[in-house]
C-alpha cells in the first residue's frame, strides 16, 4: 500500500492537503499517558501518518479498561501487558509505516527530558495534575507546545498551550483541585465522552503538526455529553503572575514536594522505586512460598491475601487492596526489599 492511496481521503481535505501530509510523516508526537484519552488520541494520529509517535506509560492493561481503551483487547488484559507496549503492537497491525517507541515508565522530573526531549507536541492522556504540572513546566521552560485533555463521567475537558503564546495550565489551575476529586475509578466514565475529546485533542494536534496554526482554538472547552452542557473560558492570554509562565518557577519539573509514593487510583497505590532492577525469574521464585506469582516479560503479579502487587522491571510497584501508603511500604519492603 502507497501513502498516496492510505492517506488520499485525508489529503482531499483542505486544511492538510499534499503538503500538510508530508509534514505529518516528519513529525514527532510525545503521548503521555495511554489509557481512555490517550489510546484514542494515539490511534487517531497513527491513522492519521503522524510519522512518529513516543507512547509513555506506566500502567498495564486490565479488564476494566476494554470497555473505553481503544487499543487493547481480552489478551492484553489477561496478560497485563503494560499499555504502551499493546498500543505499540496495535498501531503496527493497522500502520507499519510509522514508527512508534513504546515507553514503560512513570514521568517524573528526574526522567523528563530524557522522554520528551525533541519532540515537536507533547500530549495528554495521563490521569493526574501532578503529572500534568510537571508536562506544563517543562514545556513551558522548553517552548515546546502541548494540549491538556481530561475525561471522567459524562464530561471533558481541553485546552491547547502555545508557550509564549496563550495561557499555561498553570495560569488557568494554580493549584491542583482540593478536597474530594472524581475519578473514573469512582464516579465511572463513558466512552463517547472519552472519544469526543480524544478527537478534539487529535485536531488540535493535526492543525499544529500542519502548519495550520491560525485554526488552534484558544480557549479551555468543556462539555458534557449526557447533560448537554458546554462551556468556552478563554486562554488567549497567560495571567502575568502565573507562577509557571509568568515568573518562570518551575516547581514541578524541580521536583520539589514531589512524594515518592503516590496514589494511584482507587484503592491502590504505586510505589516509585530507583536503581532496583528485578529479576522475574528470581523474584518469582522468591515469591512462590507466600503467594501466587506470575510473570512475563514486562510485568510480575503477586498476590497475597487481599493484596496484588505488580511489579515492575525497574522496581516500580502497583499494590492494589490497600490506600495506605504505610501498608504499601510495608508490603513492598516485605517481599521485595526495603
């Protein structure tokens, strides 16, 4: 199959045309995050002959997440394969021609330039402010654009930050949300929410990679697909004391108050380890006389009691069953090392 005939419908169109074509395939896209949002986004632009495509990830694939995660079947769920690596496998089944890096990571500041670093767009589909704020920091310090994107229930969210350009995260959220947060894990979400603002975000995406920088929308959208409601808040201009683009105080990308255990999801809690590299094979051995184990190349499960830890190769660990982080530490300790 030629590009001319994968991509003609796409090139007919003429905000991209031949030309906005050529520039997709030399372009370089950095995702964030691949679960609802960024599954979908990555599919899009995959499809779409983005000729370059970083999937960072630290999460593996699980039952729940078929019913929104667009990449991902029974297998990778039964599996648990890390999301990136089954994302990276779907795209080349439906487009050999792009290359796509698949990441197994956890983006911290420690790792951040070593992620993004070259990358023409960095994108949205985390789950978390406190990954996003780093995003933002760093994009910020870089001039590097990015698009903010978030869903949960019936509702979505958007924005395009162009350094130098528009407002920041920042400038619109000073400060991550307070008090009792929603969460899919918690309040549910719908597919067709995800799906309508994965495609927002994609366009946006498109009409950057392109050239076609005059069509970015500048305002944060939100909407809901179940309540019919829709809002426009502009960000066509940063607030001169943010503290991000404004003062240029990059807190987050400093890594200052950064926990090193985070919480992550409902009834869960991730563990960031450093310089520990895990043998499968050994630990699972190791673990056999205190529970089920099972591994494969990307990932090892443990359970035990009420508890499953997932392990990752560079000693990062998932341990669901429990929202305490002094349980998860003890756990972690107790079977893997302190």
């Amino acid at each position: 199959m030629t590009p001319e005939e994968r991509y003609s419908r796409q090139v007919l169109f003429r905000g991209i045309g031949a030309d906005g074509q050529r520039r997709l395939a030399t372009a370089r896209v950095a995702m964030v995050g691949c679960g609802a949002t960024g599954s979908a986004v990555a599919s899009l632009l995959a499809r779409a002959g983005v000729g370059s495509l970083r999937i960072i990830d630290r999460d593996y694939v699980e039952p729940s997440n078929l019913q929104r995660q667009s990449l991902f079947d029974e297998n990778d769920a039964a599996e648990s394969v890390p999301k990136a690596i089954a994302a990276a496998r779907k795209i080349a089944a439906f487009n050999s021609a792009i290359v796509v890096e698949p990441q197994v990571a956890d983006l911290t500041p420690e790792n951040v330039d070593s992620l993004l670093a070259g990358f023409d767009l960095i994108l949205d589909g985390t789950d978390n402010f406190e990954t996003r704020y780093l995003v933002n920091d760093y994009a910020i310090a870089q001039g590097r654009p990015w698009i903010y994107a978030a869903a949960v229930g019936s509702y979505g969210v958007t924005m395009d930050i162009l350094p130098g350009e528009t407002a920041c995260l920042a400038c619109v959220f000073p400060a991550p949300p307070r008090g009792v947060v929603e969460t899919c894990d918690t309040s549910g979400i719908l597919n067709s929410a995800v799906n309508l603002g994965a495609s927002i975000e994609a366009t946006e995406a498109l009409k950057l990679l392109v050239g076609a920088r005059d069509r970015l929308r500048r305002t944060l959208l939100s909407f809901d697909v179940w309540t019919n409601e829709r809002s426009e808040i502009s960000t066509a201009c940063s607030r001169p004391d943010c503290q991000t683009c404004g003062k240029r105080e990059f807190i987050h990308l400093e890594g200052k108050g950064r926990p090193h255990i985070t919480l992550c999801g409902r009834n869960s809690v991730q563990i960031h380890e450093r310089e520990r590299p895990i043998d499968f094979a050994e630990m699972t051995e190791r673990l056999k006389p205190h529970g089920a184990v099972r591994h494969n190349d990307f990932v090892l499960k443990f359970w035990r009691e009420d508890y499953e830890m997932t392990l990752f190769p560079d000693g990062r660990a998932i341990i669901k069953g429990t929202a305490d982080t002094a349980i998860a530490r003890s756990l972690y300790a107790r079977y893997v090392g302190s």
